[in-house]
C-alpha cells in the first residue's frame, strides 16, 4: 500500500496548517459564511442537521492497522466513539466540533490521511474494487492508477472550483464491476488493446442523483501513459463549459447530454491534441515507482486448504454459509479473501464503534498482513487470509458482529445515513433498513434467493445508491410526511442500468411487506438458475406492479 | 484605487482602472489620462486603433473564451481576468490557456472576486498581478501566495509534476 514520502507529508501538513488558519478566519469573522464553505467541504466539513460532519479521504478504500487505530481514538476524543463507512469508501464523523477538527486533521495526517477534496466541487476520492491485486482475473491492479490519479488531483490549481463535484473510479477486472464505473463522472476500464498494451476504455458522464445516467464511453483506448493528460483535459472542458447556473445541471453527464458523447468527445480530442505531450504525461518510471508500492505481501508457499476446510464446512453449518458467501477466491493459492459484513441487524449500516475498528485493526494485523479494504457495499475486506485459519478467524467474528453471513444478499443493505443525520436527506432510511432485516431474518431464505442488492437513499442525492440497486428505496418527502417509493431493475455492474420506478410511493410501516410481496413475486416467476435481475429483466416491471398495488 | 499584490508578495499601486462593457448601444468609455482594461472581445473589433497603444489592455470574463485572442496576446501589456464569484473556476483554466497555449507573456491580472484562499491556485495558473477585494487584509496576501511549498502537477509556474522531480 502507498507510503507518503517527504513531499506528501509536506502538504499534508502545509494542509492542516492552511485549514487551522482559515478556521481560525471564519471563527473571527474574517472568512464570512459562504467565503469560508467551500474550504470547509474542501477539508470535508459539512454542516448537519445535528452536528458537522467530516469526511475522512480512505483513497481507494485502503487502510492499515495503525491508521484504524487513529480513527477509533478519534471517534473516542472528538466523537460519540463510533463512525460511518461511507458508499464511497470513506470514513465519516458524525458529531466532531468545528474548532476541533484542525487538531483531528493534525491527527490524522500523523498516520498519513487526510479529509482533503471529500466534500465540494473538486476532485473527489477516486475508489476502486475492493478485490484490487488479489483477485484472479484482473488485468493488472488498478490501485497505482488510483494513487497516481489522487496525486494529481490533489489540491490541483486548475479544477479546485468546479462547476460541481466530480468523481472518478478504476476497474481492472473483465468480468466483475465492483467500483460501479459506469455511474461515475468519469469510469476507467483498464483493458488491453490487440497489441496487448495497456490502458483505459473511458467512461464519461455517469451518475446518480437527480437526472442518473449510465455513462457512455468517450473513448475505447486510451494509452496508460496518456491517463493524465486525457484526464487533464476532460476536466478543463467540463471546467470551461459545464454549467454554472443550476446546481441540479451542473454535473459532467448534462454536459455530455448536451454536447452528445461523440460531440463531447471530440471537445476532450480537441483539447487533449494540445496537452498530450505536455509535462503532464506520464512517463513508465513514474507509473513503476507507484507499482512498487503495491506489491505482494510476503504470502508463504501454500497449497489450496481445501481438504481441511471441506472437513470443517461438513462438521459446522453456519461455518460453511459463512464461507460460501463471505469468502471469495484469492489469486494466491492457500489463501482467500474475506468480506466482514458490518449489517448486523440493529445497527445502522456501515456504523462502527470505536472498539470495532480496533478490532478490525487486530484482526487486519493478526490475520491479513496489517491491511484492510472499505468497500463501497460498506463492509470491510480481509484481503489475504491463509485458508487454514479461517475457521479461526470466522469463530472471532461472531462476537464482535461482523460475521453475518449475508453478502451480498437481500440484508446487505447499502444505507446513507438518512434523516437521522442528514440535512439534505428528506426521510430516514436506517430505520427502513432495520425494519428489512428483521423481516428477512431467515439466512436459508436469503441465500435460496440469491444475489440481490438493495439500496435505500434518504433523498435524491442518492448516496444510498438507490438507482442501481436490484431494488432500490428512494426516502421522499410528500407534504411533511416520510414517504418511499421503490425502483426495481437497476446494476452497478458491467451491466449498468438505473432502476425503473415501481409506482406511487409508500409508508415507512408498509415497506417490510412491500419488499415481501416483491421477492414473492420473483420467487413465483424465476427459474431454476435466474437471480432477481435476471427475472426482473425477463419479465419486467408489470407482474411486480400487480402485485404490490394489488 | 484598491492597490495590487504582484506574485512575490509585495504590493504596489494599481494603475488600471476596469472599463466595463457599455450597455448595448452605448460606446466603450475610455477614460483620459489612465491606463485601461477594456473587454477583449471590443479591443480585437478596434485592433487597428488600439494596438500598440501602451496604456491600453483587455480583460476576460469568467464565459469568455480566451481563444479570440489567439495570436494577439502579446501585442497587450496587460490581460485581465474576472472572477464574477471566487467559487467560478473558469478563470483558472482561461489563465493557463493565455500562458500555455497562446504564449502570452506579459501581466495576467486576476480581478474581481480575488479572495486571500485562492491566490496560491491564481499564481499556479499564471496570474502574476492580484486585485484583492478591498475588505480582506492585503498584508495576509504573501503569506497565502506561498501557502504550499510545492504542488502535485505540472502547471503554467513548473514543467516539473512531483513525479518528474521524485524521479531525478
């Protein structure tokens, strides 16, 4: 995993400096209110409904030990002692005071993190498959393109002001989307062309929020050394003419609308031509210096467990439903991947306490060479776990209430916080999670199901990721009264589409049974090999609507 | 006249007042005696009266498009640039263009909504002059130009990005 070296440890800490002294400004009221916001945001302060709220930058999802173990003590000084994994592999503060938040950036930056560029109009954290460098069918590990892309735009001079915020993420696998590329400003694919040379199919113009779109690709090749000039040139393109008069507009995929892809295309072509050669371009020595960072831990010669763990999967059940779904094929033999499920009915999703992060920290250190990975489901991955301790590891899990053996399916629940946090969220959404889990309580159930992804968003910002969920529940606000309506169909994946909306909405205490008569409705119409999408898409949206407003 | 921070920090008198654009209709009002910024747009229709004249030099707004100006930069003493509001991001990209790509080598002045935060990002970009707004403290202007001892990329002040200089 990436290491500052001097320079960034520099910035950084110019970073803190710089935000102590403009804290400072606005406590004094020489930053006036809206002078002062957009450094905030840029620093990852938002002002809540309850309390500000900061974002902590986790680029790409990667986290060690020792950084864990900053974030519990934080959550500890500064907090309720507990945070939020977020939907884009970040970290969230719920209750820290304004004036306190120069001294836990000063905190952070001493285990080599940050809150830069998670909130505003800039650059956001670019994000990542949480399986990068261990899974087998990648082209190559995306994760140095999403340093060398986080060095970029970091505190970049040009694109600091944007007409909105703008988020990039990398997929490096063929078959397999885990960083839903294609619902992001720009989506990365890294491919090989025929001649076997590396680089990226680019997606632009992807999104959730009010106006979703699945982004189209603006070009199918783009050499690697070329990532950053092309970069650089989409971003002034969308800097000069995205739109400025309507914050519901200015997004990159109106801009893309607008021109068309192709037209859109050729305004990066044409911008590009001029920069492709500049300083800016990558050169290889560069792109290996960030390489070796992420090489391979000092995994041992092993040989598949397999053996042992069908013996241990024959002697206990819950053991074998825990592997068969928490735990992924690893590159490496002797070795696997684990995924700890941080939706233990009754808490909100991707809530952790001070003491839980510790010991994920333990068990990173213990079991998987000191790291960890955030995922965008918000659970949190052991990447490289020796196959003959994961009974071991699994019998550790339970208690500290990561060990839910639902990934992936219907309980799983992708969550933003919702209206008990939010200020922009118009209903809550955790309550309606819970409500879920405890009516779909069966494990035997959930797997006869299969895999299927709901998401709930508290409002239109969509932070719940309600558009690409096989279900999707939207929080809205209908003449003071929590309402949710409900989209069906909707993939983060290779496959991308956006969720079609079911009908008129419903009432927080109906959704239980609504999702019931909806999984009815598949159970009733699938057949013997089809997941919920694969129903769905084959029959559509209508016998789902005759049932549900029967 | 509010005065003006040249890039090292220090500050000296303005000697440019802003010629705004005349409603439609009226005619650009040049005043006497003083050094004008007029619209860029209204200096190329009158090239032939107004190159060479010293005390004559253009400004952008945030919409425009630096590009009119291709291949006449550096016939201007002066080009200036308006942030409308500090949180338009377009004149950034406007003074890295007049640097980068048309050549233009003489004063790129930032006016307008000019905040102590953004001066570091204005003189990664190219501007060189500043007309701060009048109700922040100028004597914070050479701290903030210098906040950052160094940046990430490549921009209009260094062909060197941190990967470049990391590898010599």
């Amino acid at each position: 995993m990436y290491v500052y070296d001097e320079h960034d440890r520099q910035m950084v800490a110019e970073r803190v400096a710089q935000f102590r002294d403009q804290t400072q400004r606005a406590l004094a009221g020489e930053l006036a209110e809206d002078e002062f916001l957009p450094l905030r945001l840029q620093n990852g302060l938002y002002v809540q409904r309850l309390a500000p709220m900061l974002r902590i930058c986790v680029p790409y999802g990667m986290l060690r030990s020792v950084q864990l173990r900053r974030l519990a003590r934080i959550t500890r000084d500064y907090d309720k002692g507990y945070a939020h994994f977020t939907t884009r592999q970040n970290v969230q503060l719920n209750w820290p005071a304004l004036e306190d938040v120069p001294d836990i950036l000063a905190e952070l930056a001493e285990v080599e993190m940050h809150a830069n560029q998670t909130s505003g109009n800039c650059i956001r954290n670019t994000t990542t498959d949480q399986f990068a460098g261990v899974q087998s069918d990648e082209i190559t590990d995306p994760r140095p393109y999403c340093e060398i892309i986080r060095q970029w735009s970091t505190f970049h001079p040009e694109f600091a002001f944007l007409p909105r915020k703008f988020k990039v993420a990398v997929n490096a696998s063929e078959q397999t989307d885990r960083a839903a590329i294609r619902l992001h400003d720009i989506g990365l694919q890294i491919v090989r062309n025929d001649a076997g040379d590396l680089g990226f199919r680019v997606h632009v113009g992807g999104g959730l929020g009010r106006t979703p779109m699945v982004a189209p690709v603006i070009r199918e090749f783009l050499p690697e050394l070329d990532l950053l000039t092309y970069l650089e040139a989409i971003l002034r393109v969308y800097n000069r003419y995205g739109r400025r008069d309507n914050k519901f507009k200015a997004r990159i995929k109106i801009l893309v609308k607008a021109l068309t892809p192709q037209g859109f295309a050729e305004k990066v072509e044409a911008e590009w031509a001029h920069i492709r050669d500049s300083p800016t371009r990558l050169t290889p020595e560069a792109i290996q210096r960030i390489q070796a960072y992420f090489t391979e831990p000092a995994y041992g010669e092993l040989d598949n467990a397999s053996d042992l763990l069908a013996q241990q999967r024959f002697e206990n059940r819950a053991f074998d439903q825990w592997l068969q779904h928490n735990v992924d094929t690893h590159k490496k033999p002797g070795y696997a991947i684990v995924s700890l499920t941080m939706k233990k009915t009754g808490t909100p999703p991707g809530d952790v306490t001070d003491k839980q992060l510790e010991q994920i920290a333990d068990l990173a250190d213990e079991f998987s060479f000191g790291e960890v990975r955030v995922t965008h489901q918000q659970n949190v991955v052991l990447a490289d776990v020796r196959q003959d301790r994961l009974l071991e590891l699994w019998q550790l899990l339970g208690p500290m209430g990561f060990g839910t053996a639902n990934l992936n399916t219907l309980t799983d629940i992708i969550c933003c916080p919702g209206g008990d946090f939010c200020a922009l969220a118009n209903a809550k959404s955790i309550p309606v999670a819970e409500a879920i889990q405890r009516r779909f309580d069966n494990l035997d159930f959930l797997y006869d199901l299969g895999e299927i992804n709901l998401n709930i968003s508290g409002c239109m910002n969509a932070c719940g990721h309600h558009h690409v969920g096989s279900i999707g529940v939207l929080g809205v606000d209908k003449k003071g009264q929590e309402f949710y309506q409900i989209s069906l169909g909707g993939s983060s994946q290779h496959d991308a589409s956006i969720g079609k909306i079911l009908g008129p909405s419903f009432a927080r205490d109906e959704m239980p049974d609504v999702i019931a008569k909806i999984i009815d409705v598949y159970v009733n119409k699938r057949t013997a090999e089809e997941t919920f999408l694969d129903t769905y898409r084959r029959v559509g949206i209508d016998p789902f609507k005759e049932r549900v407003y029967a | 006249m509010p005065d003006i921070i040249f890039r090292d920090g220090t500050v000296h008198q303005n000697q440019w007042v802003v010629v705004p654009r005349p409603d439609a209709g009226e005619s650009l009002d040049i005043p006497e005696n003083r050094r004008a910024l007029i619209p860029a747009d209204l200096w190329l229709a009158g090239r032939e009266h107004f190159v060479g004249k010293a005390h004559i030099g253009v400004w952008f707004d945030s919409h425009d498009e630096p590009e009119i100006l291709a291949g006449h930069v550096n016939e201007l003493p002066v080009i200036a640039v308006n942030f409308p509001k500090f949180s338009d991001g377009r004149g950034y990209s406007i003074a890295r263009l007049l640097r980068e790509r048309f050549g233009y080598d003489n004063e790129l002045r930032a006016i307008g909504d000019v905040l102590l935060d953004q001066l570091q990002f204005m003189k990664r970009c190219g501007f060189d002059t500043y007309e701060l707004r009048p109700d922040k403290d100028i004597r914070k202007a050479a701290g903030a130009l210098n906040f950052f001892s160094q940046g990430y990329q490549a921009a209009t002040d260094t062909d060197l990005p941190l990967f470049r200089r990391r590898a010599s």
